[in-house]
C-alpha cells in the first residue's frame, strides 16, 4: 500500500515552541561549560551562545583547570562556569570547583546534575557553586538559572 499526503505550501512563519519567547533569557558574558558527555555538552553550548554567551568547552576536569588558568592569564577570564558534577574517571565537580577557585576566589559556578538526590543539590553554596540545575533541563530554566546566578556578585566577594 502506498499512501500520499499533499499539504498545502504557507508561506506564513512557523510558530515557535509554545510558551516561548524569543530573547526571554539573554545574557552576556563568558561562560566555561565543563561536560563529560559530548552531545550534552554539544546541546547546552549551543543553548548557552543562542542566549549570547561566549561558550568555551572542556570535557573534563583537567582541561577545563587548563583553560581556565590560560584564559585568566591572556586577560580573558570567565565569567562563570557550567560544571558537572559526574564526570568518571577524573575529577568530579566539588573539586573541580575547589581548584578553580585557588586560580580565581571569585570564581561563579554553576552545577550541573542528572542525580537529583546529590547533596550539592540541596545546598550548591556549602560546595562553592552558587546555584544547580538538574538535568535534563530546558532552555527557559537554563536560561532563568543564568540570568539569577550572574546576577549575584562572585563567592569570593562580599556584596556592598
């Protein structure tokens, strides 16, 4: 059985997602995503540049220390970071965030998540993040956990 369908040519916009507002979370700045798993590191980069981020990425730990102490010293620091917790085989996220803040005390940092019971979760700040997302996660609450957290001043400043 063969079966054809003809639909008829629009040339109307398509519609966006519902609910969705374009531009609703833009931001600015630059940002290091720390991801062991490539297409969600692919995924949440091309989230973070849609919103106007400058994305920088690292697979793991030791990479992103790498990136982050040469970007710092070519004048071009970060001004956040998107770390995951889990990454095997190297440095987890705790600590990952720990020896970036001994390059940068105020270090902004993000945690990432897919284990909603991980004590980080309950209180990203006792782990030096300032907030955490956990995954998967939308555009409109990345795009929301972004705009919060870049909004509070870095850990290792007291607010004025």
């Amino acid at each position: 059985t063969t079966f054809h369908v003809y639909l008829p040519a629009s040339t109307r916009d398509r519609p966006g997602p519902v609910g969705a507002k374009p531009d609703a979370h833009r931001g600015g700045g630059r940002v290091l995503l720390v991801e062991d798993e490539a297409p969600v590191r692919a995924v949440t980069e091309k989230m973070l540049a849609g919103m106007g981020y400058d994305v920088v990425s690292a697979h793991d730990g030791a990479e992103a220390i790498e990136c982050f102490r040469r970007n710092q010293a070519g004048g071009r620091p970060f001004d956040l970071a998107v770390i995951d917790l889990t990454m095997p085989g190297g440095m987890g996220g705790v600590e990952l965030v720990s020896e970036l803040a001994k390059i940068d005390p105020s270090v902004r940092a993000i945690a990432t998540t897919g284990y909603s019971e991980d004590p980080v979760v309950a209180h990203p700040e006792r782990y030096g993040f300032l907030s955490v997302i956990v995954k998967p996660f939308t555009l409109d609450e990345l795009g929301k956990t972004m705009q919060k957290v870049m909004a509070k001043p870095p850990s290792g400043t007291t607010p004025a």
